[in-house]
C-alpha cells in the first residue's frame, strides 16, 4: 500500500483536529471558567425611604410596689401568692403581734384612769372656786363692817387671809387638772401611736395590681424595710429599649412601634415610643427609650421577658437609593460595580440611612441612572466579563 505524503496527513489532521479546538475554545468562554459572569443590575433612581430602628428590650413595669413590715418581727401570715390579683386596700398578710394588743390595752386603762382623775380634779377646782368666791365676799363684808365700826380690824384680816388662803387652794387644783388633762393627751396620743404601729402590722396592698414575687414565708422573721411582696400595676407595663447610636437620628416621642415578644414570636403587637432617655450608655453606645402597647397583651408578659423592637422613624426626603446587596467592599472601602457598556468600574461611595427593604440612600459617588451591579454569580473584578440576566438562581459577592 502507498503512504500519503506528509503535507496530506498534515492536513488531514488539521481537518479533524480544528473544529474540536473551536469547540473547546467556545465551551472554555462560555460555560468554562471564562465563561461571563451572570450578574443582575439595577438603575440608579431617586426615591423616599423610611427608615427604621430596630432594638432589643426586656419587660418592665413602669410602677412596681414592695410591700413590708416597719418594724422588725415574725411574719405571722400571708395571704396572697405570686400571680394573684389585689386591690387597693387589701390586707395581704399580718406580722406577728407579740405584745402589742396587751400594750394597747394597758393604754387604754391609762386613758380610762386619767380621764377620772381630771373628773375630780374638774369637781375639786369647781369646789374651791365656791370657796373663794364665799371667802371674797366675806373678806369684802369684814372690811366694809371695820370702815363702820361694827367689826374689829382683827376680825377683818382675819376673812381676808382666808380669803387668800382660798384663792391659793384654787390656784393648786386648777395646776392640778391641768397637769391632768396634759397626761390625758400625752396618753391619747401614746395609744395612736400604738393603734398606728398595730396597723402597720398588717401589710396593706398599696394599689390595684398583681403579685409579681413573695420573698418571705409566715414563720420567718423580717427585718424592717424588708420586702415581703412585691405588687406591680399591669397598666404601667412598658419596654425598655436600646438602640444603636449612630442610627438613632430621628427618634423622637410618639413614634410607631413594633414589639415581639420572644414567647410569641409569631404575634407582633403595635406600640408607641413614651419617651427618651436624656442618659444614653456610653459603653455599648446605645440610646435608651420606652416603648409601650398599644393594647396589653393577654396575659400580659412576664417581667423582664426579652423584646424586638423595630421603630419607624419619620420618611425622609428622596436621594439616589440602591439596594444594600449591591453594597461591596473592596480594599477596605465601600462601594458598588458601576457597569460602563461591557465593562466594570468599582465606584466608592458614601451611604446614608437604610431602610427595612434593605434600600440604602447614597450621598455621594452615584448618580441618577448609573446602572450597578446587585448580584454576581462569582465574585467580581475590573476584569471580569459579564452577561446581564434577570435572576440568578443563588446570589453571590
């Protein structure tokens, strides 16, 4: 068999060996590693956002009242359990007594025996005081007998000094009953105060409310000040909340609230900012507001239960807006890809506030109808080739 020369088998395999290299080549730019990278883009446009706040609170009670004893002693009984409901008024336990009731009753036998001496003393003054008066008049008759001779001067004198001796009598008994009536009063006023200490004995729920906690049990002995239970008003429930400093800019009283709640993650209920704090914490850098319900919860949440609060902060005025998943970092600077016909540009940029929708206002490096880049399949460079597409089936950088 004759061979083919060398130029013919040259050819031959050029012919085979060509159109497999066209295909590689389209396959490698095109499905391969550089192939154009998918990406969505967006144009650039001015709108009005509304941001938001969002923080984290616990549960509290505006009014919370601990009910305990003025004076050291045993807790002799008590009547209510925590989650129980009081009104005002209610008697939710007694100290023990111990010697208080007898003590009251030896100050009212007090008062009874004061009360009969001033009897006396009244009816003694009121008989010295005919005494004196008789005496005045006799003494008055005697010297006006002397000035006409039908009496002795001795005689005389001797009615005045009677006279004298009365009114001196008079003067002792009316000293005697007040002293009388001045222990009276110091004894009334002892047995008000014993009726008072007995009172306080009793603990008296101060308001209308529910029983948060009892730290004593009847048996114990409380020491004065100490609190035995403590009673919180359900109406004055609020959320103490904290929020970021540097996005805090806007919150002002009166503002809508969301709260959820974490035993009800899946029931947010509406709120109103109550106030802010004029001291915020400078070691987290947080702002502190209050923030309460609309409508109570039923039932209402426990004390010191961990919230989500997100705020809505006042609409702000329309500025060039871009998603904040189009946000890169590059270098340690912030930016976007900006697209420029078929190619890329990183574009630094300056934010300013964002809102719950994930939109971000730029201040500075875009302008209106700059088309960016939102989602990649891989990440990008100034050299990478693109192909914009709708959707992206996963997001990437």
């Amino acid at each position: 068999m004759k061979k083919l020369p060398i130029n013919m088998r040259t050819a031959t395999l050029l012919v085979v060996l060509l159109p497999l290299l066209l295909a590689f080549g389209y396959v490698v730019t095109n499905s391969g590693p550089l192939a154009p990278t998918p990406v969505t883009v967006m144009t650039v446009e001015k709108q009005s956002i509304t941001p938001a706040l969002f923080g984290i609170g616990t549960v509290e009670a505006r009014y919370r009242y601990r009910v305990g004893p003025t004076m050291t002693g045993r807790l002799l009984s008590l009547n209510r359990d925590v989650g129980d409901q009081v009104i005002a008024g209610e008697i939710l336990g007694e100290m023990d007594p111990i010697d208080m009731d007898n003590r009251v009753a030896a100050n009212k036998a007090a008062i009874k025996r004061a009360t009969a001496s001033i009897t006396a003393a009244e009816a003694h003054v009121n008989d010295l005081a005919a005494r004196t008066e008789y005496s005045g008049a006799q003494a008055k008759r005697y010297q006006q007998l002397t000035i006409e001779r039908n009496a002795s001067t001795e005689a005389a004198e001797a009615k005045n000094q009677e006279y004298r001796v009365a009114k001196a009598g008079l003067a002792v008994a009316i000293a005697t009953l007040s002293v009388a009536q001045q222990e009276l009063e110091m004894l009334q006023a002892e047995h008000e105060g014993l009726l008072q200490q007995r009172s306080n004995l009793r603990l008296v729920a101060p308001v209308e409310g529910v029983v948060t906690s009892r730290h004593i049990e009847p048996g114990s002995t409380a020491m004065a000040g100490q609190t035995i239970l403590e009673i919180i008003d359900p109406k004055s429930i609020w959320i103490n909340v904290r929020f970021n400093q540097l996005q805090s800019n806007g919150l002002i009283k009166g503002l809508p609230a969301t709260i959820v709640l974490r035993s009800r993650s899946n029931q947010p209920a509406s709120g109103t900012v109550a106030r802010i704090e004029l001291l915020a914490d400078p070691v987290t850098e947080e702002m502190l507001a209050k923030v309460v319900f609309e409508q109570l919860p039923e039932p209402f949440p426990p004390i010191g239960e961990l919230t989500e609060v997100t705020v809505l902060l006042p609409q702000l005025d329309v500025a060039p807006v871009v998603p904040n998943a189009s946000i890169k970092q590059l270098d340690g600077q912030s930016g976007v890809w900006r697209v420029e016909g078929d190619r890329l540009q990183f574009t630094p940029i300056e934010t300013g506030t964002s809102d719950l929708d994930g939109r971000v206002q730029i201040t500075k490096g875009l302008e209106v109808g700059d088309q960016v880049v939102v989602y990649s399949k891989q990440a990008l460079t100034a050299r990478s080739r693109i192909t914009i597409v709708d959707s992206l089936v996963g997001s990437g950088s």
